[in-house]
C-alpha cells in the first residue's frame, strides 16, 4: 500500500519540513534504579540537553539530510540560548521562531532508569511561551512540503493545519493528551501518530487496533497509527491494519524516541519523494530512527543519519 498522501514539489518549497510546537532542555539524571519516596541515591549521570517534541523532530529530519524549519517560542534566559543553538548546529532553520525575553525556556526533569533505559519526565513552561493563533504565519507554515504539528497548543496547531490543508501540504500529528479542541485538529491532519496512551484515551477502547479503527472512521486520516515502544508501532491505513516490530538495540535512554520515530516518519515520505514506496516501508524506517535515537542519553543523544538507519534496517532482523 503506498503512502496515502502527496507532497508538494521540492522546488516550490523552501523546506521540506516545518515543525511547529514545543521545544524544551531536559535536565536529565541518571539513576541505578527509579527512586522510592524518602529515599536517596547518589546519581550515575547528570546532564543538561536539548529536547521537546517538535523540535526533536525537526532536528532528526535535518539529520537524516531534509531541509527542515521549526517554529516556536524560545525563552530569554540561558536555557532558551541552549535550545536555539542545537538546532541551528543541526541545520535546523529557526527564522520563524520567537524568543519572549521575559520567559524562562520550557525545561524538564528527566529521570532514567539506568536498568532499562526508562524515564520519567516533569515539566514546566512559562505562561508567556504561549502560542496563539493569531502568532501562526501562513507563509512560514506552508514554506515546506510537510507540516508536523504537536498538540500542546492545540489552537495555534489547528489553525497551522488549516493553512497546510489549502495549500495542499500534509500535515503530521503527534499526539498524546486529549486536550480541548483536539477534534478540530484531528480532523485536519493527514497522519495522526499518537503516543501509546491516546487512543485508548480518546476512544474508550482498551484494544489498540479496535481504537485505531474508531480513529480512522470517525476523523477520516489516511493514516493513524500509535507508537509502542519495544514492541514498534502498529497502524490503520486504507483499512489494513500494519503491525511494525521494533529493532532490538540496547537501550541507553528511551527520551526522545517517539519524537525521533516521528522524525523518521517525515523523512521516510519524504524520501518517497512520489515513488511507489509501501508505507510499511516508511513504518519500518521511522522505527529504525526511534531505535537508534535511544543508544545514548537524552531526547536527540542518539540521532542517526541516513547511512546509520539504511545499515540498521539491511542487518537486523526485526522482533
């Protein structure tokens, strides 16, 4: 089955992916094991990192060789000068950003659990990051050939989505929360990948192939599919149901995985490039991305490039 949407030439675009939505420094601490309450450990790992959902991503595709811009709001403060500059070391574009000098950058505690590779995330971001709609530029929108859009700031993602949709550009969806106006959004986006709590949350159903379904039929996107973790990703597409294993790799840290498969998810269509490529092509190379992304400590620690997933997909069998 190919991929169920088309991309805009890459002449008439000056990216081939724009990102809109969060960026943040995670502050990540390793652990021997996750902490009980009144207890104390010494830690293994501390560091301070680059990360949140969009921009993850954007710089994953710029990794991978896209042309890639991210639009969002920086803080003023040293942590928001931290996450501006990786992207721009990365080649990502950051024009149409902003940055609120009276805000502190979104960051996050990040706690991994050096048995696994697991991690628990407690965030913050100041109320004056906020992005409305009306602080959403059509032309900066629709400069690329993709849209990915996250859905913390629902409203101003919807309102991103719909200059995409008139102007014919597919719009990328990486959901997690039901948050209220979701459906709008929903209904605007071409690929809705969501986290592995969403569907369920949305639909009511336990079985994730049943609310993947119930997501397809209601919201009509060509593709739906939900991130698992070590157990890959599953999907619905032109009503064929797509289970991808993942790649067994040993994971340093699992940070930044569904951002990165995200990421690779973009890279693959757009790689494409109009040619009759399977979308389960495209399932296994974002998960290839996701697994790669986790061989070293924080959301893009472990960022690969092109020749690193190519590798990863013709040498390992898949779970």
């Amino acid at each position: 089955m190919r991929i169920p949407f088309r991309l805009p030439s890459p002449t008439d675009r000056r990216f081939d992916l724009v990102g809109l939505g969060l960026n943040s420094v995670d502050l990540v601490a390793v652990v021997a094991e996750y902490p009980v309450s009144n207890s104390k450990q010494r830690l293994q790992r501390f560091a301070r990192l680059p990360g949140g959902q969009t921009a993850t991503a954007t710089a994953v595709a710029a990794r991978l060789g896209w042309r890639a811009s991210y639009i969002g709001s920086f803080g003023g403060d040293e942590l928001g000068t931290l996450s501006r500059t990786s992207l721009e070391d990365e080649g990502v574009d950051i024009g149409a950003a902003r940055t609120v000098p009276e805000a502190t950058n979104q960051f996050a505690v990040v706690l991994v659990d050096a048995r696994s590779g697991e991690r628990t995330v407690l965030w913050d971001r100041h109320p004056a990051l906020t992005m409305d709609p009306g602080d959403v530029v059509e032309s900066a929108v629709c400069a690329g050939r993709m849209l990915l859009v996250d859905c913390h700031e629902t409203a101003a993602a919807t309102r991103a989505a719909r200059y995409a949709r008139a102007a014919a550009i597919p719009t990328v969806l990486d959901i997690e929360k039901v948050r209220p106006g979701i459906n709008d959004l929903l209904q605007l986006s071409d690929a809705i990948i969501a986290a592995e709590a969403f569907p369920a949350e949305l639909t009511g159903y336990e079985s994730p192939g049943r609310a993947l379904e119930a997501i397809a039929r209601e919201f009509q996107a060509p593709l739906v599919a939900v991130t698992l973790g070590a157990a890959g990703s599953l999907a619905r597409c032109g009503g064929r149901e797509i289970r991808t294993p993942a790649f067994r790799l040993d994971c340093i840290d699992s940070t930044g995985a569904g951002d990165a498969f995200h990421g690779g998810f973009a890279a693959a269509c757009l790689a494409a490039d109009g040619a009759d490529v399977d979308i389960e092509d495209v399932l296994i190379y974002a998960n290839a991305v996701a697994a790669l992304n986790c061989r070293a400590l924080g959301a893009r620690g472990g960022m690969p490039t092109a020749a690193d997933v190519q590798r990863l997909i013709a040498s390992q069998p898949r779970r």
